[in-house]
C-alpha cells in the first residue's frame, strides 16, 4: 500500500485525511504542484515549490514555506514508497483556519501540507506520434482577478471543460481570457510554432511594460524548461499576445504541463493544424526535454 506525507509524517495512503474543518475543504482555500519525479528525484523541485511559495505569500495562505524542505518531503515520499519514477503531488490548503475570525489571533494557523506519490500516468504511444485534437473552451478566463495565473484548488470550471472535451473527442481545451487572448489549455501551456518561431502567451510576471491587469496565465515550470531549450536549439522564441487566428494558422501548436511534457496538437476544433502531424519543432522540443529531466534527475 502507498504511504502519503501529511503534515511530516507518513500515513497510509488510505487514511490521509484532513479535518472537516480545513480551508481547503470549507472554502477551497489552497494551492497544489504537480510534478515530474524521475530517478529518485524531483525535476526542477524548486522551481516548483518557489512557485508555490510565492503564490501562498502572495494570496495571503502562508509566509513560513521552505521550498527546500518541501522538496526533500517530496523525493522522501519517493523513497518511502519505492518508486523511481513518479507523479508527484504536493497539496497546501489553510489548514484549520477560522475565516471568519474578527480577532488577528484568531486567524493564524498551520497550513495543511500532503505529498503522494503514484506510478506515473501511461500515456499511449500515439498520442505524441500522431498528436491529438483540442476543442476551445466555453469559459474565458477573467484578467482583473487576482487569482488568475496561480495554481489554486479551484479547478471546477476546467475539469468540466476537460470532460466536455473528452466528450468531443479531444484531449484538452484552450482557454482565451475576455480580451480574445489565448491563454493556456485546462491542464497545460500553449505554444504555437509558425514560420520557425515558437510563441507563447506571457504568463503572471511576464507582462508587457505598461501593461494594467495581470496575466491569468500560469508560469508553468515545464512551459520555462521548453522555452530554454528552444532557445538552446537555436529557435526564435517569442512571448507575446496570441489570438485565435495564431492558433488556427500556426503551422503547429503543442501543449506543457509536468505528466505529458509537451503534447503535440494536430486539430483544434474541426481544423487541421499545419499538415496534420506533429511538426519538427514539437519533436525536437519533445525529445530535447525527455533528455533534460533524465539528465538532471541522475539517468
């Protein structure tokens, strides 16, 4: 039986519990990581937990993180459970805090931290060799809110357009936010490739100078590990406002996140994108990442 870390020690998995009355559970008050775990290790674990530590400050959920210690929490739980290679997910909620509390010492609390550790998902082989289909998302994302662009536990709206995706036939959705912009897909980042440039949209931190709202996109580790090795390859990368006339012109479109690394796009809608196959920077950039995490991970 898998062993889940709780709040620094290791329970059975299935009985991992929080309190009824966590934020996490009364409010959805909270933030996660998934991450990549090969070898024993964590790829890019700080990049990760330096990530969330900077959204619990920013929203308010926690100032006390150590993001080395919560790495080390994380490759334990590797160890714990023998695994090698990993899904790995880290849960930070508010733990038993009283929202309501008039009184700022009634608000203080320890935050609820939970890592488990899975086998890694089994993706078949074809979805990266032939690529897959995207529908767009229903639902925009909203600029002015200020929770947009940090990974939150609430993930309702794009588990349902995921599921009406899969309903379509498709693998993911993409989100634009109500200015038209692409903003990412439910689970991943968006790139689009067209004359040889990679292009993707600027993610919270990146906006333009001048620029009033925050972006809603995530600064997802993967998508800056690809953005890297882009510019490694000597590929032109640009970060910048895309719409849906770049996605549906692009000669072709992939998609980041820490499970499928980078998932090559061959339709979005009803339309082909580019020759219908995944293109050449897609698989360069596949392959340069799969080499990138064994070779920092010690494979």
């Amino acid at each position: 039986m898998l062993h889940a870390w709780l709040d620094g020690r290791f329970v059975p998995m299935d009985e991992a519990r929080v309190s009824a009355f966590d934020a996490g559970f009364q409010h959805g008050m909270g933030l996660f990581e998934t991450m990549a775990g090969r070898h024993g290790r964590v790829f890019r674990g700080l990049e990760h937990m330096e990530r969330l530590r900077r959204s619990a400050a920013e929203l308010g959920l926690a100032d006390t993180l150590r993001p080395e210690a919560l790495v080390d929490a994380c490759e334990s739980a590797m160890r714990h459970n023998g695994l090698q290679h990993a899904r790995v997910r880290l849960t930070l909620t508010g733990g038993d805090m009283n929202l309501l509390a008039r009184r700022a010492e009634d608000v203080r609390h320890d935050p609820t931290v939970l890592v488990h550790v899975q086998p890694p998902t089994p993706y078949p082989p074809a979805l990266f060799e032939q690529g897959v289909g995207v529908r767009i998302a229903d639902g925009q994302l909203n600029v002015a809110d200020p929770f947009a662009g940090h990974k939150t536990l609430w993930y309702w709206p794009r588990l349902a357009a995921l599921q009406r995706a899969a309903q379509a036939g498709t693998q993911e959705a993409l989100w634009f936010d109500v200015t038209r912009a692409l903003a990412c897909g439910c689970v991943s980042n968006a790139f689009v490739v067209k004359g040889g440039v990679v292009a993707t949209p600027p993610a919270r931190g990146e906006e333009p100078k001048g620029q009033a709202v925050r972006s809603p996109v995530l600064p997802g580790v993967t998508r800056a590990a690809v953005i890297s090795l882009a510019e490694e390859s000597g590929m032109k990368v640009d970060v910048r406002r895309l719409e849906v006339d770049d996605v549906l012109g692009a000669d072709e479109v992939f998609l980041t996140n820490s499970s499928w690394h980078v998932l090559p796009v061959v339709r979005v809608e009803q339309r082909t994108v580019g020759a219908g196959a995944p293109g050449e920077a897609t698989r360069t950039l596949r392959a340069a990442l799969l080499e990138r995490i064994d070779r920092e991970t010690g494979g």
